[in-house]
C-alpha cells in the first residue's frame, strides 16, 4: 500500500492568502488539526491549529508566517509503514503526499491510516499473538521464523517496539494459529521471554467490539 493510494479525496488545502479564522473553520470541518499550505501545487509546508492559536490575532494571513512553518511529508511511492512513521514522529493529523518532483499531490489523514491497519488482512485474519523481549544484538527474524514453522505456524505480521535508550527491544508476533502452546514452549527452550500471548478465542469478542467501535469512530 502506497502513500499515493490513500490521499484523502475530502480534504482541502490552504493557501497563503487565506486568513487564520478560514484555516480553523476548515479544520474544524474536516476533522483535523492541520492542513498543507499550498501555492501553485508547490508544498510551502503545514499549518496547525495550535500555531494559529499562538498568532497574536487569527485574521492575520498565512503569508505572514511561511517562514514559521515546517514541512514534513512523504513521496506518493512511500510504503505505508514510512507513511505511519511520519506521522507519528511529527504528531500529526494528515501528512501531505507529494510526488518525485516534490509537486503536491493531496493529502492522508490519520483516519485514512487507521481504517487502513484496520482492514489489513493481518488485522482481521485469525490466530494467536506472541509478545517477545530480547536484547537487540540477539534478533533474528529467521530463527524466530523457523521456531513457528517447526510447529506447523506462520507469520502473519510483526512489530518491533524499542527506544534509543536502552538495548532491550520487543516484539509483537501474530501467527497463524490459535493453538500457540507449542510455539511458546519452544521459545522458551531457545530461551526467549515471552513476555505475554494471548489466543484467539479470548481474544475475539474484545476485538469484535473494538474493531466495530473503531469503525463506528471512522465512518460517523
């Protein structure tokens, strides 16, 4: 999934001579805290509404704070796990998209992004989740790999989560099966922390419900 495969046909972008108070009445109709400024499809960065609020009045225009902007985006052939990357580094509400000549081609929203994680296949599939600790130096994908395929099992999808500080790392393993008491034994005969697992049949009824309320959230 590519980044220009997810430009949110919805939203509108700014333009420098547009004022303070039309750049918060369209957020607030759009449902987001930012919008790309825009002249001539040339990206001249994006405008949150904490930086309006921070104006010394909102009917000042955005040509007068150009220089104040940042410019965060990502290229329409961007995959969308660089695409999630940004956004969360930045904080952001949308992320506009621009193409190889850096001309702007729209803009996603993090709705956009969250439907999608949410209707991904490996979201919606059925099996077990495994959450693994390790220190960083001993991770290796393919021994991982190998130790649930000696049960019969397959990676569905994974997640690292680590912070620059510390040299210990964690991963979030679904697999293909709800049966994942072999597997974990496994693990901890090579051992490997686990650190929790959790089966499909306790899981699905919270996930029903969360994904339900999710889609209820996205599509009002």
């Amino acid at each position: 999934m590519q980044a220009s495969d997810l430009i949110s046909s919805s939203l509108i972008n700014l333009h420098p001579d547009d004022d303070g108070n039309r750049a918060l009445f369209l957020m607030d109709e759009l449902r987001v805290n930012h919008l790309a400024v825009v002249r001539k499809n040339f990206y001249l960065g994006i405008l949150s509404e904490k930086e309006i609020l921070s104006w010394d009045n909102p009917d000042e225009f955005i040509e007068e704070h150009l220089a104040e902007l940042s410019a965060p985006s990502v290229i329409g052939s961007q995959h969308l796990f660089d695409i999630i990357q940004e956004v969360e580094s930045n904080s952001l509400s949308i992320i506009p998209v621009l193409d190889e000549k850096k001309y702007y081609l729209g803009s996603i929203t993090n709705r956009k992004l969250l439907y999608t994680i949410a209707k991904s296949s490996a979201v919606q599939s059925v099996g077990g989740i495994i959450v693994l600790t390790m220190n960083q130096n001993d991770y290796s994908m393919s021994e991982i790999a190998r130790i649930i395929e000696s049960n019969d099992g397959k990676i569905l999808s994974s997640y690292i989560t680590s912070t620059p500080t510390s040299t210990e790392m964690e991963l979030t393993i679904k697999v293909n099966k709800t049966d994942i008491d072999a597997i974990i034994k496994d693990f901890e005969r090579f051992e490997y922390k686990v650190m929790a697992s959790y089966k499909e049949s306790s899981l699905q009824d919270d996930f029903t419900e969360r994904y339900e309320s999710l889609m209820r959230y996205l599509n009002p």
